[in-house]
C-alpha cells in the first residue's frame, strides 16, 4: 500500500476475487477488510451489485463490509 496508495487496493480487491474463486472464504473476507474503508478500494455498489461477488451473497461477514463500505470516507 505504501508503494502506491492509488492501484493497491485495486490489487488487493481483485486478489480478494481470486481468492474466493480458489475457495478461500477467510482469506478473501480478510483481504476486503483491510480495503474497503480505503478510497480506491471496491464500493458499496460493486460489492452490493457486482455479480463477481455473488458467491458471498448472504453472508454474515460480507454483509458487514458492504456496509462498511456504504460509509463516508474520512481522512
């Protein structure tokens, strides 16, 4: 992140896609935490609307990250 603050957490978000395609459902979730408060990284309506997310539809964890995202980012 500190390298390039603008394409990391796009690489990140997409690294949390393929990790829930490999089947790795925490480390996915894990993956989002630590981007989804961060400007670039996926917003609420990519998380909500994007079907690449479906797999997580309904899920707990992934519900509270999209609503994480629905937030204001502050700097």
């Amino acid at each position: 992140m500190s390298r390039d603050a603008r394409v990391a957490p796009e690489i990140a978000t997409e690294m949390a896609l393929v990790y829930a395609w490999a089947g790795e459902h925490d480390a996915a979730m894990q993956q989002l935490a630590t981007v989804v408060r961060l400007p670039h990284g996926p917003t609420f309506g990519e998380l909500k609307l994007n079907p690449r997310w479906d797999d997580f539809r309904g899920d707990q964890q992934f519900e509270q990250l999209i609503a994480e995202a629905a937030k204001p980012i502050t700097f």
